[in-house]
C-alpha cells in the first residue's frame, strides 16, 4: 500500500495573516505530528518515483518564498526532514517582491517583504542540504489560459532550462502554479521533459507521475484541521467519488 503524504505549503510567518501563510510554531507542530507517527521525509520525486516502503512524506513549498529558508530549514533539519521548492523563475534573483493575481493585495502593506523570492545561492545551498528544487514555470501563469503552444511550452522550458543552469543539476519537477492544468498542459510538461509534476486538487484525485495530488496546507489549518487532513482513513475518503459529490455541493453552496 502506499502510504505517502505530500504536503503543499507556501510562506512562513509569525505575524502574515494570508492564506498561503503557516507559522512557524504550527508548521513545526505539524511536522512532528507526522514524525511521531513514523513517517520519513523524501522529495517530491522521491515520493513519486519510488514505490514508498513504509510512511514517506513529501514536504513541498511553491513560489520560492525567502521565509522557507529563514524559517523553515532549521525546523526540518531538526526533525531530520528534506524538502522540496517549486521555484517561478524568472523571479528568483530580482530581490523584489514577486507579484502575480492572488498576493498582489500584500503589496505596498506592512507585509511586503514576505513576498520576496530566494536567490539562486539560496536554492543552491538548499540543493546542496539534499532538498529538491523544482520548476514553478517561469512567470507563475495560469497554463490552462495560455493558447499559444508555443508559449506553453516555453513556460516550462525555460524554467527548466533555469534551474539545470543555475543548480548544476536536473530538474525532474513542477508544480502548476494555482495547480492549474488540463490534459494539454500535461502533455506540453511531458514534453518540456518534466518526470514528475504537483498539482493541488480539491479532491484527491488517482496519482499518476505528471498529476500528483497535493494536500494544501493553509493559515486557516489548525491542529485539529490538519489532524484531519493527514489521517489515512480521510485521504482515502479524499480519493473516493463519494468525496467528490460532496466536494461540488460545498463548491456550489459557497457559490
Ligand atoms: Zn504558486
């Protein structure tokens, strides 16, 4: 049976109330959770590619945010954890505060700076501690509205061709920013030479190698919200199509 986890997370902060936020003392609890249950931290390749003997976790952050490194390489070197960034990169190295349609309200405010992008050195020393860097595209789009194939292609391309540049090494990865994607988007990531992408569905959908089910993790998960996301029993009901009923009643009741 397998019994991965992977986690989707994005920034750390005590103090940024986002959505895409977790901090740093839940995220630690969180973590240590899955520890004392005997899961084993691997990459996000990792997880895919090798048949999983035993609890494997896959801790993943998309977006490269400078707050992972701060703050959460030090937890996850405590708790003998690797983990796995999904880099947009043709952000990473501008030093300014990434902006695209969702974290553009936190620009010019009092939290600013936590939308800043690691550097290459940064994801460099992060490679080199036995983390995974993976491609985020390149300018963070929606794939599925890019109707140019060429365009498409060229997102996750030259996102792939920068981090093999930058890192010295492969980039077997992505993440669909938004884990936005269809079946064209997958067929260009396929081609772009990608062995393994990440996508974060609302449902858990079947696993297969370029459409690999996240569970999300949010500001709004608390200890007893995220106890719920992680047990076995509940990712199990996450993946049956009784869930997935549900889960378009509740869409259509928020509607
Ligand atoms: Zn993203």
């Amino acid at each position: 049976m397998n019994d991965s986890i992977v986690l989707c997370y994005h920034a750390l902060s005590p103090t940024w109330e986002a959505d895409l936020s977790t901090t740093p003392e839940r995220f630690e609890r969180q973590l240590e959770l899955l520890v004392s249950r005997g899961y084993r931290g691997v990459t996000f390749t990792e997880a895919v590619e090798s048949p999983a003997r035993g609890r494997v976790l896959a801790v993943t952050f998309d977006d490269a945010y400078r707050s992972v490194l701060e703050l959460g390489l030090p937890i996850l070197n405590r708790l003998g954890l690797v983990a796995t960034v999904f880099a947009p990169t043709d952000h990473i190295g501008s030093e300014r505060p990434m902006q695209w349609p969702g974290i553009h309200p936190w620009l010019g405010g009092p939290h600013e700076r936590e939308l800043m992008p690691m550097s290459w050195a940064e994801l460099r020393a992060l490679a080199e501690a036995g983390w995974e860097i993976g491609s985020h595209t390149g300018s963070h789009p929606h794939l599925t509205q890019i109707d140019d194939d060429a365009l498409l292609l060229d997102e996750l391309a030259r996102s792939k061709a920068a981090c093999e540049d930058h890192l010295d090494g492969p980039c077997a990865s992505l993440a669909y920013p938004y884990g936005d994607f269809n079946a064209r988007v997958v067929t260009a990531t396929a081609t772009a030479g990608y062995r393994a992408a990440a996508t974060l569905p609302s449902r858990q959908h079947a696993r297969d190698a370029l459409e690999w089910p996240r569970v999300g993790i949010y500001h709004r998960d608390d200890d007893k919200r995220f106890a719920l996301k992680v047990s076995p029993r509940i990712a199990r009901l996450r993946r049956s199509a009784m869930w997935g009923a549900l889960d378009g009643l509740r869409r259509r009741a928020r509607l």
